[in-house]
C-alpha cells in the first residue's frame, strides 16, 4: 500500500522553541502510526533533514510525505516529490 499525506505541523509550534523539531519528528511518526496502523514506522533520513533544515526552533508549517507499508506491516516513509 503506498499513500501520500500533506501533515500539518503548526501544533507542535506550541512547544517551547528550543524543542520543536524532535517533537515534530515525534508527531510525523505518531501521525503515520495513526493513520497507516502500523507500530513500525521508519522515517527516511530526507524527512529528517526536511523538519531540521532550518534549525531547531523553525520547522516548516507543513510535509509532504509518501508512505510505503510492507507486506510483513511495517512502514517507511520518504519525502514526496
């Protein structure tokens, strides 16, 4: 099953500033594990850099991400192009 989702990230810019973009991290997974029903979700090393790319406190108010889910379950997550 492969699916793209746009994720919204402007609540996470309620934490405090200096914790941001682990927290948006965080949420990407809970989002993918939420609507993928998958417990093993792997985010690819281009999403990561995405949410970090402007620093810790400046994540950006959206991602585009698609999600590929295996046939054992398990879910890994690339930036959409």
């Amino acid at each position: 099953m492969e699916r793209i989702y746009v994720i919204p990230l402007r609540d996470v810019k309620r934490v405090p500033r200096t914790k941001r973009s682990p927290r948006a991290a965080r949420y990407v997974r809970e989002f993918l594990q939420k609507h993928m029903k998958s417990d093993d979700v792997k985010l690819d090393s281009s999403v990561n850099e995405k949410i970090w790319e402007r620093g810790i406190q400046k994540i950006p108010p959206k991602i585009k991400v698609k999600a590929i889910k295996d046939e054992d379950g398990s879910v890994s997550v690339t930036l959409a192009e």
